[in-house]
C-alpha cells in the first residue's frame, strides 16, 4: 500500500470512489434524491469540488495499492480550517 499526495490528474477517479463510499450515507439520504443513481451523481459532483478546494488550501491524500485507488482522506492544516467562504 502507497500512501501520498493525491495528485489532481487522479481527482475524477478519487470523486469516483468518494461517491461509490458514501452514496448511501444517512446524511446525503436525507439530502440528496430519493433515487441512488442521482444521488451518486451529486455525491461525485460534491466530492470532486471538496478535492479541488482541498488541493488549494490543504492537501487530499489517498492510498493506493498496485496503481489503484484504495482510498482518499482530505486533510487541512489547523491554520486553513476552515477555508474562506469564497473558496465555496
């Protein structure tokens, strides 16, 4: 397992996964549409905006095992949490 900086060229691929993780998660449920395949779709949209503006002011990781993506954590440092409203 390779653990490191997520690069932005795998940013779709990590939104991908991000999205597959967390489509049923009771808050986007409660949120999101009724229906899985257009909540995925949101989901994805969501995650792929939080990895950019992560990449801006903190730094998204991701593990990865023989070139797959196994997972993505995206972190801040203290000093950039929360980032500015306009990063939104």
């Amino acid at each position: 397992m390779q653990v490191g900086p997520l690069q932005p060229a795998r940013f779709q691929e990590a939104a991908f996964l991000l999205a597959d993780a967390f489509r049923d998660y009771p808050a986007w449920l409660a949120i999101g549409p009724r229906r899985a395949r257009p909540r995925w779709h949101m989901v994805r949209r969501f995650y792929r905006g939080a990895l950019a503006r992560a990449h801006a002011h903190g730094e998204p990781l991701s593990a990865s095992e023989g070139g797959r993506l196994r997972g993505i954590a995206i972190t801040y440092p203290a000093d950039s949490w929360p980032p500015a409203a306009r990063s939104f």
